[in-house]
C-alpha cells in the first residue's frame, strides 16, 4: 500500500513540473504569429489570398490564412475600408566590367573587378 501511495504521490508532483527541453519552441509560435500577421495585411491591403501567398512563400500558408480570415471578418463587423496596397518597382541593377579580355584563360585568372552605375551607386550610398 505504501508503494502505491508512494507512485502517486511522485507522479502528482511531476505533473506540474516542467521539463526542461520538454516544452515547445517559442520560435514555431513566432513564425506563426508573423505568418498571421502578414495575413492580415494582406487582407488590409486588398490583397487576394492567392496574391499574398505567392508574395510570402516561406511563411505557412495555413497561418497566412487564418490571419487573412480574421482581419477579414473584424473589418466586415467594423465595416473598415482597405487600403490598396502598392508594390514598388525594383530597378534592374547593370554592372559594368572593367576588364572584357575575352580571349584570356578564366581559369588562371582574377575575377574581373566590377564598378557599378552612377545610379546604383548613388542608392548604394543612401542606404
């Protein structure tokens, strides 16, 4: 009797403990709530689901959905208007060489030193 009593006993105190190692990452619980989160601004940003999907492919479809369907309905009940959302255009970068000897052995040479455009220098610079 004394061993049952002793088995429950130890099992109903470590029921309550935590295991180190033995809990969740918090990491899967972050990507989750961003991949709800950019759901949500998609919805915001009138985006299509598809659409959203396709611009975030590394984020968990099955999160970006649910956060897509929550703001949806808040904004239905609250009858918030969206707001279309605009991608910027990114600009083709040209890189000029400074070396075009075509007819040299590529393999015994240096790679050839690049120099950027005026303009992609400048946004270089900006940032």
């Amino acid at each position: 009797m004394n061993v049952r009593l002793l088995i429950t006993t130890v099992t109903l105190l470590l029921a309550g403990c935590v295991i180190p190692g033995m809990e969740p990452d918090p990491r899967i619980a972050q990507r989750e709530a961003e991949a709800k989160a950019i759901g949500g601004a998609c919805r915001y940003g009138l985006r299509g689901i598809e659409d959203c999907y396709s611009l975030n492919e590394e984020a968990s479809k099955a999160a970006i959905f649910d956060g897509w369907k929550d703001m949806d309905q808040y904004m239905r009940e609250n009858k918030i208007e969206g707001i279309r959302a605009a991608v910027a255009k990114v600009e083709s970068v040209e890189v000029i060489l400074e070396n075009k000897s075509a007819t040299a052995d590529v393999a015994d040479k240096a790679p050839p030193k690049l120099t950027p455009k005026p303009a992609v220098a400048a946004i270089a610079a900006a940032h």
